[in-house]
C-alpha cells in the first residue's frame, strides 16, 4: 500500500522534529505537504542566518525565497542545517542537491532579466 501524503508528513515530522525544538516545522511541512501553497513551483529548502540562529527558508527560483516558521536549533553549525535540508529536499520536494542549488541560485543571484 502507497503511503498517503498525512503519512508520509508525520513520518518526515519524527524524523526531524528534534532539530526544530522552537515550533513551526509541523506547519511549515503541512503548509508545504497538504496545503499545497507552493504548487507548481520548484521549491527547495535552504538554511538562512537571521540574528536569533538558522531559518529553514524556501526558496521557489525566479519568484525569490520565504522564510518558514521553523528555526532550527540555536547551536546548529551551518554545515548540519545545509545537510538536514538536502534530505528533507529529497522527501518533500523529490530533488537532489543539484536541482536545489539550482533553484536556490535563481532565488538569490540572479538579477530578475536573467531569472528565466
């Protein structure tokens, strides 16, 4: 039997749940997963440094990127956050490190003429 998509939401949750003790991963994953309120676009997520830690950010190509309300673990170096989202950009969005940087480099670097 196929894993329903509640399922597979609350299976990636239990996975993850420990590097997110400050909230917000649960909706940011039901927002994503069942709300669907980036449908057709390419999606990634991608660790950015505020002043309080690392926001688990979206970034969706040429339209730019959205903060969650996941914030990862106060002590988390870069390099694990960087290393959770490559798996959870795996599980939630079906794309590897590649198709994310991509995508991440269109959010971020690039001027909007060349965004297409």
């Amino acid at each position: 039997m196929e894993e329903s998509i509640t399922d597979k939401l609350h299976r990636i949750y239990d996975k993850f749940k420990d590097k997110f003790p400050y909230g917000g991963f649960h909706t940011t994953l039901w927002q994503i997963m069942i709300n669907q309120n980036f449908k057709n676009k390419k999606c990634c997520f991608t660790p950015v440094y505020r002043n309080e830690g690392f926001n688990m950010g979206i970034a969706h190509g040429p339209d730019g990127y959205t903060p969650s309300t996941a914030w990862f673990k106060n002590d988390m170096p870069y390099n694990e956050a960087s290393d959770i989202c490559e798996e959870l950009n795996k599980e939630v969005f079906g794309i590897n490190p590649e198709e994310a940087f991509k995508t991440y480099a269109k959010s971020t670097w690039l001027k909007p003429e060349q965004k297409n």
